[in-house]
C-alpha cells in the first residue's frame, strides 16, 4: 500500500464549478501538507501549504486536513479554464522526505 | 530570476551510457533535491542534500550518484544508464523545511 493514495483522475468539470481534489495517506507522523500544480510539461509549483488539521484560505483555493480521518482535500471555487492541470498532493513529517501522491489530472470546459 | 535551472532539457541514451543532470539554483536555499516523475507514480525522491556538503538517499537511489559541487549546484549522475531510468527527472530547492521550488525537468529516454 502506497503512503500516499490519491485519485488519478481525469476529473472533467464545466467553467464555473467547485472542484474537490482528494488524498488519503496512511502515516499519522505527517504534518506538513501541500498541494501542487503541474501544468504540462512544466515543474510542480506549490498551492497551498498547511500545518496540521485545520483550513487554509487563499483566494478560490481551500485546503483541508483532516488528520483524524488521514483524508486532505483541496477545493477549487470559480474553477477556470486555466486551473486545468495536475494536482499533486505532498506531505512529510518534520524532516526533508517529502511523500507525493500520484496526481489528479483536471480538465475545466469553457 | 531564473530560479532552479536544470540542463539539458532532453536527452537519449543508450542502455549502459553514462551521463550527469545538472541542477542550479540562485535563491541562496540550502537544500536541494533530485526527483523522478513517471506516469502513476508520482514524484520520488532520489537523493537530497540538507546542506551544503551533505547527501541523503530518498527513496529510489539505485543507479544513481550526486554531488553538491557548492550551495548553489546539485548534480545526478547515472553511471550505467538502463530502460527503467526512462523518466522524467526534476530538480528542486528549499529553505530548509518550507516549500519546495522545482527546476522545468529533464526528459531522459534510455534504449
């Protein structure tokens, strides 16, 4: 089993709509939670980055982590043509390993 | 503001080849690192470097060699190239703990 379980997607939604991006991880010693975006052929660039439990807010992006539950959510509000890409979600204990998962890959219609 | 440079951009080797990505960076970060990104699997980490004069194994290390040549230059040496190190390789850098900036990544294809 993989430390860290996320959908591969594609995930295909209308200009407009709430996107929810999902992971799920297995080691409760994670406390440093990111997400990243990978347009094509481009490196990762970061998202959002979190603490332990708890909301994160900034802008049309909202991060979740739900530690109890292993279970970290990143939404998107408005989504844009633009926001197509890939969603890596990352997280690490308190050293330098960072753990990603697989990535979602999203597509927003016009 | 180049940010993390990584060269080349592409490459093919044949099986048995030998070669070095190199990786800098301008933002005066500590720590570097090597990953690879293959379909499925996610980014890996190969070898990291906290600071300057330090390496650490990641997670795939086999076949695989580095060096921090100074603070700002981190490379990846494969010694003996081979089909299942086809991928696609990204170099990044840190401040320590906080986030991690990525270099555009070099597509390496061993036949």
């Amino acid at each position: 089993q993989k430390e860290v379980e996320q959908d591969p997607g594609p995930l295909s939604v209308p200009e407009g709509a709430i996107v929810s991006l999902n992971c799920t991880y297995s080691n409760s010693a994670f406390q440093y939670f990111m997400w990243y975006r990978q347009y094509s052929r481009k490196g990762p660039e970061l998202l959002m980055y979190t603490y332990s439990s708890g909301n994160k807010e900034d802008g049309r992006f909202t991060a979740q982590v739900d530690k109890s539950s292993k279970y970290i959510s990143l939404f998107i509000r408005d989504s844009q043509p633009s926001d197509s890409a890939t969603y890596l979600c990352a997280m690490r204990t308190g050293g330098f390993k960072t753990i990603f998962g697989a990535g979602t890959r999203l597509f927003v219609k016009a | 503001n180049a940010g993390v440079t990584q060269t080349p951009k592409f490459q093919v080797l044949k099986t048995g080849q030998s070669m070095t990505l190199q990786c800098a960076q301008d933002m005066n970060h500590n720590s570097m690192y090597w990953y690879r990104q293959d379909p499925g699997m996610g980014l890996r980490l190969i070898y990291y470097s906290a600071s300057e004069g330090t390496t650490d194994k990641g997670e795939v290390p086999n076949g695989y060699n580095v060096s921090r040549l100074n603070k700002r230059e981190f490379s990846l040496r494969l010694e003996s190239a081979a089909p299942s190190q086809t991928s696609v390789y990204f170099c990044a850098s840190s401040s320590g703990s906080e986030q991690a900036f990525f270099g555009q990544g070099t597509r390496l294809t061993v036949v």
